[in-house]
C-alpha cells in the first residue's frame, strides 16, 4: 500500500511539474520565484486559484421532507453546492421536524406577513454557489454582473436548503459567519440576506445599496426537475 501511495504522489508530482512547464514556468522561472522578495511571493499567492471545496445533497433524504429520488446527483464543479430539493417553501423549512428537532433556523416572526416566506421552490437539481467567489465589497446591482449564463439569484428557500444540508450533514456553515443576499426584493431597497448564528439559520434583511467584506451574492441554476413531491 506505501509503494502504491508513493507511486501515486509521484505521478502527480510530476503531472504538476508537466503543467506548469506547458503554462511557461519552467526550472528558470521556478528558480527566480523562490528568489523573489516577500511582497513578490505574495502577489503570486494572490493571484493563484483557490480551489473551493464542492458538495452534493439529496435534500428529501436529509431533511426528510417528501420523497428520495433515485436517480444519482451530478458532480459538481469545484465551489458548487448540487442540491436536490422538492416544492418547498421558507415556511415549510422552518416547520420542518427535522429542522425544529435538531434547532436548525431562528424561530422569526418578522417575515411571515411577506409572500416570499410561502412561495414554492420548483422542485428539480440545482447547482448553486453559495456564495459567489469576489461578490463582497459590492452592492446588489454590482453583484449581479458575476451571474454566469444561465444562472439566477439564489432564492431564500433554495439558499436556506443548502445551508441546512450542509449544518445536519457536517455541523459547518457554508457562508464561514458571513451573509449572502438573496433574490427576494423588501421596501425600501432592501433585499432579503441569510448568514448561520450559533449553528442556526437566520434570516435577515439588508440595503441594497451596501457594500461590506462579509456580504455575498449567491447564484442558482436549475439542471432538472425529477422531483415533484
């Protein structure tokens, strides 16, 4: 089994080393970068991809709201959130019994008198990015010039679903403390936004308008409609 590991390591390595040689950084360029100053080495780290981790949920089985689908997930790509989810409602999250049972989401009144909180989810796969990679520090217009073709602004009960997947599944939260909008519009230029407090989902709201290091955008595109409970 080691000789088999070190084999691998190795394949890869050099696999590595063949990429970066085809990308122009060859064994001069790899020698000038381990001589370059802290402030260089930075810039570099910087501007290298950060591969973000993926996931994939089966929200019927999870939440044990309506019925499983058999049908298998598609991968996600790198930074994406595969989520099957059936016709499903903020409210019905919120009431769900496995959400109330493990404490889940904030027990809030506010946004019950809002039709948001009952519109139905169509049901189906969605790939959702929770959040969008470089959407803070802009305002919800700016925000949504990095949706992807065909893509849409996550709504609350879709971004609410992943988020509670991924808490029952890992105990993690998806938004690492900070907020993400979402596509539902309030008075007065304010828009519906969701962060995790003390392992529970909240709901909020927040301007339009602002621009913070910690708010998000997420997007949804929708792959299929197999579930219909």
């Amino acid at each position: 089994m080691g000789i088999s590991l070190k084999r691998l390591e190795q394949k890869k390595l050099q696999l590595g080393i063949n990429k970066l040689s085809d990308a122009g950084l060859d064994v001069e360029r790899w020698l000038a970068m381990c001589d370059a100053d802290a402030a260089a080495m930075q810039r570099l780290v910087d501007a290298w991809p950060i591969l973000r981790p993926s996931f994939c949920y089966d929200a019927a089985t999870i939440l044990g709201l309506g019925k499983a689908s058999d049908e298998a997930l598609p991968d996600p790509a790198p930074g994406e959130v595969v989520v099957r989810v059936g016709a499903w409602s903020l409210q019905d999250l919120r009431t769900c019994e496995t959400v109330v049972r493990g404490n889940l989401m904030w027990d809030q009144g506010w946004y019950k008198e809002y039709p948001f909180s009952r519109e139905k989810l169509t049901p189906g796969v969605y790939r959702v990015r929770l959040p969008i990679p470089d959407s803070n520090r802009k305002n919800y217009n700016e925000q949504r010039k990095l949706l992807l073709s065909g893509e849409e602004v996550t709504p609350v009960a879709l971004a609410t679903v992943a988020l509670l997947c991924h808490l029952k599944q890992s105990g993690k939260d998806l938004l690492d403390n900070d907020w993400t909008r979402c596509a539902e519009a309030l008075p007065d230029e304010d828009r519906v936004v969701l962060t995790v407090r003390r392992g529970r989902v909240r709901v909020d709201y927040y301007w339009g308008g602002g621009r913070d290091d910690d708010l998000w955008l997420s997007s949804a595109c929708r792959k299929s409609d197999t579930l219909r409970a």
